[in-house]
C-alpha cells in the first residue's frame, strides 16, 4: 500500500508559504517513491497535500507526470478568441492549484532534506528573504525558485546595452522579449534632460535611456522587489549617478521631457502576484498612465507608451477603447513605432492562443498634451 492511501489531517507541519498565492492544503498526505501517479493526481484533484517524503528526483517526475495527466484534459480552442483566452486562462489557474499540491518541507534554514537534492538554500534566501523557521512550499514553486536563481547568477544579455547583461531578481519580470528594448533604444528622444520609467522592473529601460545620453533619469515601480532589483541593475552598470530608483508610486514629483510606460499588456486579474508583469486588471495602470502624463511632462515632452496589441488580438480590449482612452486623457499622438514579437510562442501551433499571438504587434506610442 501506498502512504498516500493512508491520507490524514494532522496539522501542517510548518507554516505554509506560496509565492503565487496558492492556498494551504485542507489536509495531508505524506507520499514517497511509491505512490503512483493516478493515485497522487485523484488526491491533488480532492484537495489534498502531498508531502513528498521519498527522493527529490523521483517528485520531479511525479510531478511531470501529474502535468501530462492534466494536460490530457485541456480545453479545446472556442468559438472566439475571447472565450479561447477565458478557458485557457481558468484551466491554467486549475493546474496550478492541482501542481502546487505537491508539497515539500524546508528546514528552518532552508536546507531541503530529501535524498539527492540539491543545496536550495541561497535561491530561498533570495526570494523568500533570510530564513525565520521552517515553511511548507510547493515543489513547483521551489522548482521555479531555483531557475531564477539561475538567470538572477548567469544573467540576460541586452544587446541595447551594447551586450551587457542584467540580473533579474525573483518575481520581477524578466525582460527576455527585447523587441521593446529596441524600441525605446531607436525611437528619437525629445530632450535628454530628465525622463521617467513607470514600472521600471529590472531597471533596464532606465539603463537603455542613461546610456543613451539622458542625464537624470526616475524609474518607479510599486514593487519592492523590483525596485531592489533596479538599484542593483544600476549600480552593476555604474549608473546610479544618472538614475534614482523610487516608489511605490507610479509618477514620481515634478515633470519629465520623456516618460516611459510599458503597462502589462493583457486587462484581465493575475491568477498570483507572479502574473502581475502580464496582467492589469480593467487597465488600471495603462490609464493611470495617461490620466497622469499631462501634469508630467516638461513643454514640447512626450509620453511614450510600450504596448502589445495581443489583447485586441484576444478580444479584450480593442483598438478604438485605446484611442478613446488617449483622447479622453487630453493626448494626442504624435507618431507610432512597430515590431513583430521574436519570442518563441509566436511561431508555435500548439499554443492555444497561436492565432493571435501570430499577428501580435508591439508598438511604442509617442503621445503629447493636446
């Protein structure tokens, strides 16, 4: 008999952490190498946790094998982008509370103690802060934890910065889709004195427009650890003599010849704190952005915003609902850049959203006080 058959519901072991905002498991199940995998799915399915007592790499394969039996059940594409994204959108919040009940034990310094598994203490510590006492994780999201881990250590190249690389933090969005690095890299700047970055995240907009000759440059973000991962940014490119990173407002005090906005792209709620780079629920920053760029700009400034129009391509925001919104906001547009996304999903068939993430475009907007 397996040990996942003999489920219970003795107290969580340790206090429950989930960076995604999974909630605790109702109960639990201690499970080891010998549990199979219909039998941890149905368990996972009921709400139960999982906590993997057995070897590190055999929960890795458990866990594979639970995503191959729940991808079994994808929805098929509907009848309209729009009802694609909603089912597609659900169905990716219902796997990632059947995965994350896949649970681990961390000791209170972070060691993980199961037989071969690696040292995780330092990508803990780096995303969940200096260890306090034991926590009870997903091993998904620890999964997660050590691959960004990995890019915080190997870092992202940007060819903008003439090949220099950044240093993305845990949880701050990592800008591996530079065809909107290019942009704000090529597009004719309207003074170099002072420029804004709304939302800076790694910082590496801020960098772009530094090193293209901006003498003063603020980057924001409401993020904590965004703007802990910008300082670094800066002071690894020796900048923090042009950029000052604060928050957790969205403008900073005073006004700007350039501000820069690169609102997340999709209008809709972030199923955890981690999507909040790809969604805005009912587009609360992109209009905070162009409610508050008037009283931002220097005379003769400009506002640039960086915008896919996959949400038009999905049905959730049109192109007219855009322009009314600059309208209303008392901006007029002064010109328009585009680019063809070069990340790998726009050109996969098997992506559910191929369609529109096919004919997606990214475009900056230059924008001015009417």
């Amino acid at each position: 008999m397996s040990t996942t058959d003999r489920t219970t519901n003795f107290p969580l072991p340790a206090p429950w952490h989930s960076e995604s905002g999974l909630p605790a498991p109702r109960r639990l199940a201690v499970a080891d190498d010998r549990v199979r995998a219909a039998t941890a799915h149905r368990l996972a399915c009921e709400g139960t946790g999982l906590l993997w007592r057995g070897d590190y790499q055999g929960a890795r394969q458990l866990l594979r094998a639970l995503e191959r039996r729940i991808d079994r059940k994808a929805p098929a594409p509907a009848a309209t982008p729009a009802e694609t994204f909603r089912l597609h959108h659900r169905f990716r919040a219902h796997r990632a509370r059947v995965l994350g009940r896949l649970v681990v034990l961390l000791d209170p310094d972070h060691t993980l103690r199961l037989r071969r598994a690696p040292d995780v203490r330092a990508a803990c510590t780096a995303a969940y802060g200096p260890p306090t006492g034991p926590l009870l994780v997903p091993l998904r999201e620890l999964l997660g934890v050590l691959g960004a881990h990995q890019w915080r250590e190997r870092g992202v190249t940007v060819p903008a910065l003439g090949g220099a690389r950044i240093h993305p933090h845990y949880g701050v969005f990592t800008p591996v889709r530079g065809e909107y690095v290019d942009l704000v890299a090529r597009t004719p700047l309207p003074g170099d004195a002072t420029a804004f970055d709304l939302g800076t995240g790694t910082g590496v907009l801020a960098a772009v427009l530094a090193r293209r000759g901006v003498r003063r440059v603020v980057g924001t973000d409401i993020s904590a650890r965004a703007r802990a991962c910008a300082r670094d940014t800066v002071r690894s490119l020796s900048l923090a003599d042009r950029i000052t990173i604060t928050g957790p407002d969205l403008f900073p005090p005073g006004r700007a010849s350039l501000v820069v906005c690169n609102p997340p792209w999709l209008p809709g709620r972030p199923a955890s704190t981690l999507e909040q780079g790809v969604y805005d629920p009912g587009g609360r920053m992109l209009h905070a952005f162009l409610s508050g760029l008037p009283d931002h700009l220097e005379p003769a400034g400009e506002g640039w915003l960086i915008l896919s129009d996959l949400a038009e391509h999905l049905g959730l925001r049109t192109r007219a609902a855009l322009l009314t919104a600059i309208g209303a906001a008392g901006l007029r547009i002064t010109g328009r850049t585009d680019t063809r996304p070069r990340h790998p999903r726009a050109t996969d068939p098997a992506d559910p959203l191929h369609a529109a993430r096919a004919a997606e475009t990214t475009s900056l907007w230059r924008l001015a006080p009417r």
